[in-house]
C-alpha cells in the first residue's frame, strides 16, 4: 500500500511512475501509468479486442486515459484503491441508471473488486 500524504489538509496517494517500455508506444516515458490498482491487462485486451473507448484513438483523444468500466462485464478495471474511485460512486448517486457498485471477490482484485449490478 503506498503511503498516504496530506497537502493542504487533504490526504492523497503518491502516484507510482513504472517503467512502461514494454506496453505499447503510444505512451511516452514520462507518463505516469497505473499501478496495481488499474486493470491494464484487462484494457489492452479490450484494445484488442476494438472495443469503443478502448482504441488508440479513442484513448489518445482522452488524453492517455482509459475507461474505469469492462463494458462487457460491468467489473471496473480500478480497485477500491483507486485514487479516482470516488467518482464511480458519485455516478451512482447523480445517475439512478448507472447501476449499483458491489463487491465482487470473483474478479481481478479480489476482497476489492467492484462491479456493477443493475
């Protein structure tokens, strides 16, 4: 687990910068990539796969970003871990549509694993 800072009273994650030669080319060294707490396995095969939102250009338009949702399952690709997790649940609170997030202890991260139910 990484440590947890405070800067101006608010508590943060430090980001991991990893080593990303060996990902794809479209991503520069300076990039800060997702840790273990981002499914990234799970998105290059979505990428492979041309799944909308996962594509090149799709995620270059996004600015290096990839989706937070497997659109096929409903697994989110971060764990609960996740600094930006927060905000899927602000879309279930603004969004009734959206579904639920629980717990799947199924899927890639275990105890912390979320995944959407209608």
């Amino acid at each position: 687990m990484r440590p947890i800072k405070k800067t101006n009273g608010i508590p943060y994650k430090e980001k991991t910068i990893v080593d990303n030669s060996n990902i794809e080319e479209d991503f520069t060294s300076s990039m800060v990539m997702p840790s273990k707490d981002y499914n990234m396995e799970r998105a290059l095969e979505l990428r492979a796969m041309g799944v909308p939102g996962f594509t090149k250009e799709d995620v270059a338009k996004a600015d290096g970003h990839f989706p937070s949702v497997d659109p096929t399952t409903g697994m989110l690709l971060k764990s609960m871990d996740h600094p930006t997790v927060i905000l899927e649940f602000l879309a279930t609170m603004l969004d009734p549509n959206v579904g639920k997030l629980r717990v799947d202890p199924e899927g890639y991260f275990g105890e912390s694993q979320l995944k959407y139910k209608k």
